[in-house]
C-alpha cells in the first residue's frame, strides 16, 4: 500500500527522534541567539539613527528601542561582532538543514491543530521556518555580492529578523520542556523512541519502547534499515559546519589565510603586495572613479561648516598636522585585515578649520566621488569625529593610498564598518544631522 506523508510510517528513517531533534535544537539555540545579537549590534554599526543618510530601514519604528550611539574603542569591536556573525551563520548551515530535515514529517502531521498550545507551536513554526530560511539565503546572498532578491537587503535582512526571533522565542519557550526531558534521556542513555542502530553495550539488541503520543511524528513505527549510526549522523553535520568554517574564517587574516577562505569573496581585484597590499572590495573602476578627476590638479576636497567653506588640495592637506593610527578595516560580508598604519588629517582638526571649537567637533556628512553604489554618502557621529585616532587618511603603510584605497583620501574611524570608512572623499560638512 502505497504512504502518504501524512502517515508517520512514511517516513522511515531510524535517525529522525527527540534525541537527534533535540541535540541539534540546542546547538541552533545558542548559535541564533549569536546570530541575532551580534546582527543587532551590525545594525547599530551603521548609525542608522543619523537619519536620513545612514538609515536604510527608515520605517523600524519601535524596532529600533535599541540603538545607540556606537562606540569607538575597542577599535576592533566591529571586526569582532561581525566577523562571528557571519562566520558562524554559515558554519551552521549543515546544523540548520539538519534540524529542518529532523523535523520534516511535523508539516504534515494529521490533525493539523490538537489544542491551542499546538496551534501557536504550529503558526511558529511555520514563521520559524519560513523566516530561518529566509535569513540565511539572504545572508549568504549578501556575503556573495549576489543581491538577487527584489529591494535592499537592509531592510528585508532587519525585518526578517524581527519576524524570526520572534517565531523563534516562542518556539522554544512551547518546546523547552520537552527538549529538556528528552537531552536529561540522552545523559541518562536512554533511547530516544527508536530502535537503536546495532547491539548495546553488553550484546543486547535494543528493544523500542512505545512511541510517545507527544511525538506522534518523530519516531517512525517502520522504521528502516540503519545506514549511519546516530553519532555517524553528529558527526557527519559536525564535519560539515567545520568545513564550512575552514573555508570562512580565513577572510579575517591576512597573508595566505586569506586564501582558504574559498567561500568568502576576495573583492574586485587582488590587492597584489606592499603597502596597499591588503583586501580590496570595491575598485576604483568598479565604482566609476577616473585618474583625470582624482588628479593634484584636479581634486579638490571640499570641507563646510559654521565659519564658511575652503577647499584643499592634496598638497594642502600635507601640509596641515599629520597624525597616525593602526586601525582594521571590516565589511559587512564579514571579511576583515589586520591592523593598517594609516597617516593623515584628524577629523576633528577638519573640523577646527571651519569654525567649531577644539573638542566640540559634531557630527559629519562624507560624500565620495563615486557615481554609483551604496554610500556614496554616509555620516559620522559626533564621538567619531572627535575621537584623536579618527583620520582622513592620504598614507597608509609609510606609502600613498592606492587608488583602490581611496586615493586622494579617504575617511578611517575605529570600529566603523567599512562603507563608512568612505573612499575617494570629495566633500565633508560639519553640523549636526
């Protein structure tokens, strides 16, 4: 007779239980929660509250209780927050796929609501579910550089969020106890409702106990021939999320580390070696940038506030207090290098030189010559501003700035995400946004 999925004898694998189910629940617990808190504090990088330059989610209204202004030390704490978000969301996509296929034969489950508990624990999963998914396929987009999805990733990414940590808190707060009894079973060594794959210790065959009537859909009743032990099956998910991390997280070293980092883009063009030998994201070609326009006889920075505007030319910048600061550089797709020994003007002397008063530098808007792309405008907070290690860099490493680096200059700050580092700086405004 031929099984419907509705039938629980449909699905036959002897791996699918409490056990199994619960072990990676637990893993996924700890390792979304990561995930959310530091996607959270990515968000609140990017200032969003100096509206409406960097706000990209202009209509999170309550959902942005949170943010603050973000801090400047430690200097690395951005490459930190995001280089575990990323790094870990897709080392736990094998934990993730694992757990979804775990838990399959619950979409079909008949009847399809038993009680009011199971139909809030059903409706979660379907938003936990729909939003994990939605997640992490756009995540992983984003990493590549493949930005297929219809609108901002912004936006949906934040949203999408919400949506799933919501479904998610409320998945594990109807699910806990039995996760709980069913991990104190497996200390115990207890079998998970499913006949075990081979002899106990001691010889015995193990012997299923009855299927529970609280998971009519995990335990098949006919189940299959065992093909993987159930720790070959941990192990089997373990040995993926490793691999994935051995081919990720050698974007946030510099040198030949970087180059096993087989799914993390290494930018436009390679960086080649020497001083301006470090990652490179976006080129100049790539964002429109001509030698003619960034030329000594050309370019021309333009900088305003309270006492007027002047101008400045590159050998005009040279010649005002220089000032140097070992700070990283660190992207939203995660990647990040090493400390960079950048030299330039500080913001705050920017600042000085068209009237507001030493320490009482506020916030700035940067705009770049670049014709396209996101943030060819993006503004600074005030505490940024008037941080002493905060640059608008023409040197980095003892030699000029590349033109992939932002040649003429380009803004450095502690602790920013890269887009606000801003490259290939035409105009600074002083005031506050």
């Amino acid at each position: 007779m031929e099984r419907s999925p509705t039938s629980p004898a449909f699905w036959r694998s002897p791996l699918r239980g409490p056990w199994f189910t619960s072990l990676l629940g637990v893993v996924l617990l700890a390792g979304i929660t990561v995930l959310f808190v530091t996607g959270l504090l990515s968000y609140a990088a990017y200032n969003p509250d100096l509206s409406p330059v960097n706000d990209k989610t202009p209509d999170k209204g309550l959902l942005g209780f949170y943010l603050f202004p973000w801090p400047t030390d430690p200097p690395w704490l951005y490459r930190l927050t995001q280089g575990v978000h990323v790094t870990l969301g897709i080392a736990l996509v094998p934990v993730l796929l694992a757990k979804l296929w775990s838990v399959v034969p619950r979409l079909f489950q008949l009847p399809p609501v038993r009680s009011v508990a199971h139909a809030l624990e059903r409706l979660s999963l379907l938003l936990l579910v729909g939003g994990v998914l939605f997640e992490f396929v756009t995540g992983v987009l984003n990493i590549q550089l493949d930005y297929v999805f219809p609108g901002s990733f912004y936006p949906l990414h934040f949203y999408g969020a919400w949506v799933f940590f919501a479904a998610f808190a409320v998945h594990v707060a109807l699910r806990a106890p039995t996760a709980v009894r069913n991990l104190r079973r497996m200390r115990a060594g207890e079998e998970d409702g499913a006949p075990p794959p081979g002899p106990r210790a001691g010889g015995r065959e193990g012997v299923a106990p009855p299927v529970s009537a609280e998971e009519p859909s995990l335990v098949s009743p006919d189940p299959a021939e065992p093909t993987v032990s159930r720790r070959g099956a941990v192990w089997l998910v373990g040995g993926g999320s490793l691999l994935l991390l051995g081919t990720t997280v050698g974007q946030n070293f510099d040198g030949p580390l970087r180059r096993t980092a087989l799914l993390a883009p290494h930018g436009g063009a390679e960086p080649g070696s020497g001083p301006n030998g470090f990652q490179i994201n976006k080129t100049a070609a790539a964002r429109g940038i001509s030698a003619a326009e960034t030329s000594e006889e050309a370019w021309r920075l333009v900088v305003t506030g309270p006492s007027g505007t002047v101008r400045l030319s590159r050998a005009e910048l040279a010649e005002l207090p220089l000032h140097s600061a070992a700070l990283p550089i660190a992207c939203v797709e995660g990647w990040s290098t090493s400390d960079q020994w950048w030299r330039g003007v500080r913001l705050r002397d920017l600042a000085a030189l068209v009237g507001h008063e030493p320490g009482t530098a506020p916030d700035v808007l940067v705009e770049s010559l670049q014709r396209h792309g996101a943030f060819r405008r993006a503004a600074l907070r005030a505490n940024q501003v008037r941080d002493p290690r905060s640059l608008l860099a023409l040197d980095v490493n003892g030699e000029r700035l590349s033109p992939d680096h932002g040649y003429p200059a380009r803004i450095i700050v502690p602790a920013a995400p890269g887009v606000l580092n801003t490259k290939w700086v035409a105009r600074m405004t002083f005031g506050d946004l």
